[in-house]
C-alpha cells in the first residue's frame, strides 16, 4: 500500500505534524488537510475510521487529545 500523507492533528483541528510523500503545492495541501480535518473531528467515535476521500483511502485513530490521520492510495488493495 502506498501511502500518500500522514497527519497528526490536535482536538481544536491545529496541524502538529505533516508529512507528504507526493508532490502537492502548499495550496492544496493547506486545502485538503483542512477538509480531511474537519471531516475526521466531525465523526462519532461509533463511525468506522475508514473513509474514502478525492482518490484516498484516509484511515484515522484517537489517540489522548490527538488524531492520527494517514492518506493512502484508494487503488490499492489491501491484502
């Protein structure tokens, strides 16, 4: 599985850390941590922490006051 991105993001939605391992200008990745943010602080923690976002796979877990937030390919099967 190719893994695309990994966040670590804070309750209060703050970006602690990113880390890219595609190209994305500063725009898009300023645009699409702050949808993929607000998607995953949205959620219940009765939801699945699997969702399909854009052509992504983003898979999420709590863990204290922080999220860790990981992009892989959607094309990729697990196996």
């Amino acid at each position: 599985t190719m893994i695309k991105f990994i966040l670590m993001v804070n309750k209060q939605g703050q970006t602690r850390l990113s880390s890219y391992y595609e190209w994305l200008s500063i725009e898009e990745r300023g645009a699409l941590e702050a949808e993929i943010i607000r998607k995953c602080l949205g959620r219940t923690e009765r939801q699945c922490s699997f969702m399909e976002y854009r052509n992504y796979r983003v898979i999420y877990r709590r863990y204290a006051s922080l999220f860790f937030i990981v992009g892989i390919d959607q094309k990729e099967e697990n196996e």
